[in-house]
C-alpha cells in the first residue's frame, strides 16, 4: 500500500528491524512528527515510491538482498537522493553515484547512525535553506552563485578527481592512508552537492527588473 506522505517527507529501508527502530529513534530528534516512513523489504520501498513526494530515501544496503546495489540505487534516484548504510568496503561499489552528487555515504562503523540522521535533515530540510537564502537580493545572490560555481567548485572538482585518482592505487596503501583519502572523498562530495544546491537555489532567483 502506498504511503499517505506530504512533500518533504522521509522514506527509510531496512530490512533490520532492531536497526530501523534505532535509526527511528535518533531521526526523532529532528524531524518533525509523522515525516519518517519506513519499508522493510524492497518491493514494499518501491511501493511506497510511489507517493512521489519524498525529500530523500535512506536505506541500508541489507535491503537489497541479492538485487544489485547499484541498479537498486539508481532507481531511487528517478525519485529522490538517497542515503545509505552499508559496510565500508561497499563504498568503492558504487563511487560513480556518490561522485554525481546525489547520494550519500555512511559507514557502519562507530556510532554511524547519527551521522546518518544529519544527512537525512540537511536533504529534507531544502525548504528552510530555500527560504533563507531569498531573503538576500537577486542581484547578490547571482553574484554570489557565480563566486561558488568557479572560485570553489572548480577546485573542488580537482581535490575530488585528484583524491579518486590516488585511491586506484589503494592496494599499494595502508588502510590508515586508504582511509583517509576515503573521508577526503566523502568530505568534499558532500561539500560540492551543497554547493550544488545553493547555486541552484541562488541562480533560479529572478533578476530584477530594470527601470
């Protein structure tokens, strides 16, 4: 059946019971009551899919199953970001899609969940960012999207592809090094969708009129 969610709503997938009730929790703790829904099986995600108005989709990546991790991901994506949780050595697997901006990464290592829960906020909270940001007169704000388009995107771009780059070699690193290089990976495509979504919000502003 169908979810009943409104626009801005989050859809979590974990076919672990205990882990989705602790991940509920934590969630709890910013997001608004009535906004999380949860799909313990992969036919009842794409189900629940069908709503149409989800913010972001969270998963671990035990919902797949046997289903390719990558193909299932990217049919989330025709309809929101997704997040997920996975073991740290499934995140080569799908490096390409994380690299594009749209989804995110969480190691199960350590206490991951609340990471996790901020990731899901800072998807579904575009809204409040939208709104703060129109508060600042059109002619800035393009100023301001051109200043983040060139002066730090493009070397973050360089940052990312350099790190990438020095990872193909991760068989001749220790797993401190290849570690590292990882969070600079993670740190900086999470910094470039940010920014993505800033000058798109500062760029769809409308100029203003001239006298």
């Amino acid at each position: 059946m169908t979810a009943d969610c409104e626009r801005g709503s989050v859809l979590i997938g974990m076919a672990d019971a205990h882990l989705a009730e602790r991940f509920l929790v934590v969630l709890q703790r910013c997001m608004k009551p009535g906004s999380v829904f949860i799909a313990a099986s992969l036919l009842d995600l794409f189900e629940q899919m069908k709503c149409g108005a989800w913010s972001v989709v969270a998963i671990s990546d035990d919902l797949a199953g046997n289903f390719p991790l990558t193909e299932t991901l990217r049919q989330i994506l025709n309809v929101s970001p997704v997040i997920i949780i996975a073991p740290q050595e499934r995140q080569t697997e799908i490096a390409v899609l994380v690299a594009e901006g749209n989804v995110d990464f969480v190691a199960q290592v350590g206490d991951f969940l609340p990471l996790a829960a901020s990731l899901v906020e800072r998807r579904s909270g575009r809204g409040r960012e939208s709104e703060t940001v129109e508060r600042y007169p059109p002619e800035v704000s393009h100023q301001v999207a051109e200043i983040f388009r060139h002066e730090i995107n493009n070397p973050l771009t360089g940052i990312l592809g350099n790190a990438e780059l020095v990872l193909a070699h991760e068989n001749r690193m220790s797993v401190t090094d290849i570690q590292r290089l990882r969070t600079i990976v993670d740190l900086a495509v999470r910094l470039r969708e940010t920014i993505r979504r800033l000058t798109h919000m500062l760029q769809t502003q409308p100029h203003p009129l001239k006298s």
